[in-house]
C-alpha cells in the first residue's frame, strides 16, 4: 500500500488554505461591504454574515492570518497522512 509524505501533504494543505484566505481578502477588498456580505451568504447556504463581516482588517493583522490558516492547515494536513499512513500498515 502506497504511503503520503507527511511534509509534503502538510505543505499542500497549508498553502491550498492560505490561498483560499487571500481569496477571502481579494473578495473583500475588491467587492465591498455588501458585496462581501451578499458572497458569504450565498457560500453559506442563507446563514446570515452580515453582523460578522468586519472590513476594517489591517494589513498585519491580515498578513498574521494568512500565516495561521497556513499553520493550521499544515497541521491538519500532516495529521491526515500519517493517519492515513499508520491505518493502512498491514498488520
């Protein structure tokens, strides 16, 4: 049975979250309040944002959640493959 690069899942999933968040920043910046609040809405199935979206975000504070997600993300990645890879050792 084939095994997943930790590191290298990790990384993918990392970079594949933080590119999804500079989307999010794109859409904000570019569509506006209720543009914003009109694209979650609709991504969210009728769950309303409108008293969540805050637009005033800094840019550090918007570089510091780029690093997190990507963070967080290659943690989440990592631990899906060497789950993967510890349940699919043959016993």
């Amino acid at each position: 049975m084939n095994t997943i690069n930790v590191r290298k899942f990790g990384f993918a999933t990392g970079s594949t979250a933080a590119l999804l968040y500079v989307g999010c920043i794109l859409v904000m910046t570019t569509v506006g309040q209720s543009g914003t609040v009109k694209f979650f809405n609709s991504i969210l199935h009728g769950i309303d944002t409108t008293s969540i979206i805050r637009m005033n975000v800094s840019f550090w504070e918007a570089c510091m959640g780029v690093i997190e997600v990507f963070i967080i993300g290659w943690l989440v990645g990592a631990c899906i493959a060497a789950i993967y890879n510890i349940s699919s050792k043959s016993v």
